[in-house]
C-alpha cells in the first residue's frame, strides 16, 4: 500500500458534484450510504489523484482550497473557460466547484 492523503469536500449534491469533477477529468469510483437517502460519501479518481465528496455536513467546511498537480491545465482550462496563469512553480488555475470548494490546478513548468 502506497501512503497517501485525500481531501475530503463537503458537497451538497453529490451526483452534480461527480458530474462536475468529471469535467476535469476525474471518474467516479464508489458511492457509500449507511442507508437509502441518507449522505452520499463518494471517491472520485484521475490516475493516482483522489478525492472524497462527502454530503454529511461535518466532514468538512465548505469553501476548502485544495491544490491538484494535473497534467495538461491548458485544456481544463479550456475546457472550464478560464485562462491559465503563469506562477513561479507552475502555470495555474483556480476555479471553484458547485460547491464552492476552491480548486487550485497546476501543471509544473520545471
């Protein structure tokens, strides 16, 4: 087992939450409810980048930033309508999901 972190992002709806990190590249890879209609507690997975989207309200506050090293940023850029910006490190976005959590996406220029 590798060692790893995840974020966990409070969401509200989860299927709106998944259709939008699909957006960007990422595929849903569980959903769990201890029963039906109560919190979604969902995995979203882009090669070895994971998130948790979870819908119980204390496990985490909305409005999270979270930076995500991906490859290609111009064409989430693109393809979110938003324009990358150079950084010392990186060439950049930030973008807020449905939610509002804020997604910091960057592709290492070095």
């Amino acid at each position: 087992m590798e060692e790893e972190a995840i974020p966990v992002l409070r969401v509200e709806d989860a299927a709106a939450a998944v259709a939008w990190y699909e957006r960007i590249g990422f595929a849903k890879q569980w959903e769990h409810r201890f029963d039906p209609g109560l919190p979604a507690f969902v995995e979203v997975a882009r090669g070895g980048v994971r998130l948790y989207l979870s819908e119980h309200t204390g496990d985490a506050r909305p409005g999270t930033l979270v930076y995500l090293r991906l490859h290609d940023v111009e064409a989430i850029a693109r393809d979110l309508g938003v324009h990358a910006e150079d950084t010392p490190w990186a060439r950049e976005i930030e973008v807020r999901d449905p939610d509002g959590n804020r997604l910091r996406i960057g592709t290492p220029t070095k």
